[in-house]
C-alpha cells in the first residue's frame, strides 16, 4: 500500500464536502455546534422542462445533520440556488442529491456514520441522535433504511449456510400477553471454527407454518445447502424442516434435552415438596435449598453440596426425587463426555431405558421419557455433528434480550427486527467498503 500524500490543508476534502458535490464557503463555531456554510459545486442552470437557460432567483439554505467533527455536532448549511426558467417559467433548485436524498435530514455521511455507530460502535440510537444533534426518529429511520439497503438486502447474505439453529423469541410484553418472533441462527462459522454464529433473520410468529413459509421463502441454494438444522423440542420447527428440507438433518439442541430434564427434576422436587410438606418450598426446607445443587453436574459438586444431596435423598420420602434427579444426571454426564462416541452410546442407553416400565408415580420421568423417545434420532444426531450446537443460538438471544432492554422504543415489529439483525447479524465486514 502506497503512503498516502501530504497536501494543503483543505477544509472540503477534510469535512468529506468534496464527495457531497459541495464546497464550503464560511464557517460558525457556537458552544454547542459548528455550523459549515456551504455552496453546491455544480450549477445547474438548464430547464427541466424545455432546456433553456434558467435565471437565478434568489436561494435557500437546507440544513443537514453531518458528521460529528471533533466530537462537535457538525451541520451544513447548504445555499440551494432557485432558478426561474424565462422561456417556459419552469422553476428548480440546485441538484443536492449528491449531499444527500432527497428530503432527507442527514448528510450521505452522517447516515454511514450513524450506521457504522450502530452497527460497529454498538451505541445506542440516542447516542447517535445526540452527536448528530437530531431526533431519535430522524436518526432511527436514517440508520434503519440505510441499514435495509446497504446490508440486510444484500443477498450474498444467504450464501455458504450450511446449518442454522431456529429457536424462539420473545420481543415484547404487553397487557395483551406475550408476542413471539421466530429467530433464524447461522450457525456455519461456529461449525467451521471462523467466527461467532450470526443472526440471519427474525419473523413474526412462532409456529410450524411461520418457519416453513420462511424457508419455503428461500432460494433453491439455499434450501439445498443446509445440512443440518438445530432446534429445541417443539415439534412445528422439527415437521416444516421434514417438509421443507428433506435432506437436512434435524438435531434437537443438548441444551433443550438439559433443560428439559431439569424441568423434569424440578417438577419432581416441588410435587414432593407440596406432597410431604402441604406447602410449596420455602427458606429452611430441605429438598428448597437443595434446589440448585440438585441441578449441578454431580463431578461438578464440592464436598459439602456432595453432602447436601447426600442429606436430601438420606430421606425414604424423597426417593422419587432421587431417581428423577439420576436420570438428570445420567444426561448430563452423557453430554459431557469426552468422547462424542460414548456420549451417545450412554445417552441412547438412558433413552431406552425411559421406553417402557417406569413406575406410575414418576410422573415428571414417564413425560420426559415420552419426548425424548419420540426425537430421539434428533437428539442422538448432535453427537454425529458436534459444532451443531444450539448453544449460540442462546448467546444471541441473550444479546437480544440485552437489545429489547436498552433500545426502548421499539414497538414496531419491522424496525425492531432490522435493529436485532443489524446488532446481530454479522455485518461487521460488510459495511466497511461503505466507509472512507
Ligand atoms: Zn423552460
């Protein structure tokens, strides 16, 4: 790479100006804002209309927010010359779509910079707002489209996936109850060990129809490039992948077999608790504290959580919790085997055991054994396809529930998904050939 030039200073190409087909022509440095008053670089005298040469009369100034330059808001006022045809009276302005579109409050770099803050800098839309010294809503719907366009439309997105993990989210509570999104993870780079998964969209909706439109949706290649999608229990997301995907392979997520085992257990300790005790777990009650050392990895536990659990199933009363919580831990143990091989080996055995003759009082088990039966090639899969893990699909949702929280304001469905896919959708490396 060539060392760039020393020049004259110049305040145009400094500010950017020169790109925006304007010129600067004076300058206001107030407390709280510099003002650079600028001149269109081209004329633009000829007639829309007929093609005769306009007379000037008179100008207007249009203000626009421009980048912040030495962390001062920075805005241009720019003197837009009006012409008057003579031959058919049309009237024009000056061209200024070079500096910005039309109508808009934001400089063309303003815009790429409020972009690259949100998108790279990950500041809040009010942060942007205040160093542009513009509205929330100006700087929300400049970022939004220019983010829309430039990225989220760009369609060699949707190039190279190999696996996606589909999950739910939940983006907003209202009176009204809860309203889910369906949420579409990459999960290719984690698989191929290049990178973090990424989101690749958010629908509204959550139910086997959204998920199979939404593939349904998709390009051929696309479609036929996936070969693996990682999901959670719900059986919608496991039939439209059948339908829409015959190739793929589903793999039912070890962090939803976890979590369903552990509901499982919990079910089972509070059931006993109520039965043995007549109330619901409380402060000093054995099987209530014992509530999260239950739910450790047993080669996890310290001597006295070793001694805790000891202690809780010391009780004959307590043996239904007891044989909940083996199978628990049987589940967990078979995942975190150092061997995929015989993680699947242990993990197929604990299924099969839960087939048939489980005692009616285990009611938490019998359930669980139902569902881990019925995907259990889903479930044995993960093992065959390790990197398949739904687990970043989590961390992103973690990451949005972080988003729903501090970016208040997002009650519209539409600007919240393009903010969600714009904070996570991996477009880092895609916006900078946008950026000088
Ligand atoms: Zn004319």
């Amino acid at each position: 790479m060539s060392q760039p030039t020393s020049t004259s200073p110049d305040l145009d190409s400094f500010c950017l100006l020169d790109s925006l087909g304007l010129r600067a022509a004076g300058q206001q440095i107030r407390r709280d804002r510099a003002i650079l008053e600028c001149r269109v670089t081209e004329d633009d005298p000829w007639c829309r209309n007929c093609g005769a040469e306009g007379l000037p009369r008179g100008t207007v100034v249009r203000k626009l927010a421009h980048l912040p330059l030495g962390w001062r808001p920075t805005v241009l006022w720019v003197r837009v010359r009006r012409y008057r045809c003579a031959d058919c009276g049309t009237v024009w302005r000056q061209d200024t779509t070079t500096a910005a579109a039309p109508r808009a409050k934001l400089s063309r770099h303003a815009v790429l910079w409020a972009l690259k803050s949100v998108v790279i800098d990950r500041m809040s839309i009010a942060r942007v707002a205040a160093a542009l010294a513009c509205s929330w809503h100006t700087v929300n719907d400049a970022a939004l489209t220019a983010g829309r366009q430039l990225l989220i439309e760009d369609p060699h997105r949707f190039e190279g996936v190999k696996v996606i993990g589909v999950d739910e989210h939940c983006w907003r509570h209202t009176g009204r109850g809860s309203h889910y999104v369906t949420v579409v993870i990459d999960l290719t780079p984690v698989k191929e060990r290049r990178g973090p998964a990424r989101l690749l969209d958010m629908v509204p909706g959550r139910s086997k129809t959204v998920f199979k439109t939404w593939l349904d949706a998709q390009s051929k290649d696309f479609r036929n490039g996936i070969e693996v999608v990682a999901m959670d229990g719900f059986t919608g997301f496991k039939t439209a992948t059948a339908e829409e995907l015959p190739e793929a392979v589903a793999v039912m997520d070890p962090f939803h077999v976890v979590a369903l085992a552990g509901d499982a257990l919990d079910q089972a300790r509070q059931r006993v608790q109520r039965e043995t005790t007549g109330h619901r777990g409380r402060t000093g009650d054995l099987l209530y504290g014992a509530r999260k050392t239950l739910r450790t990895g047993a080669d996890l536990l310290t001597e006295p959580q070793s001694r805790k659990v000891e202690k809780v199933f010391a009780t004959d009363e307590h043996v239904e919790v007891e044989a909940t919580w083996s199978v628990y831990q049987k589940i967990v143990a078979a995942y975190r085997h150092p061997s995929k091989k015989h993680g699947k080996q242990l993990l197929g055995e604990v299924i099969a055991s839960l087939r048939r003759g489980i005692p009616a009082k285990l009611v938490e088990v019998k359930k669980l054994g139902r569902t881990l039966n019925r995907r259990a090639a889903d479930i044995l899969a993960y093992f065959d396809r390790p990197g398949t893990s739904n687990g970043p699909t989590e961390a992103i949702n973690g990451r949005l529930e972080h988003l729903r929280g501090t970016a208040l304001g997002f009650r519209n469905l539409a600007n919240y998904i393009t903010r969600a896919l714009l904070d996570t959708g991996g477009f880092k490396s895609l916006l900078h050939p946008h950026l000088r």
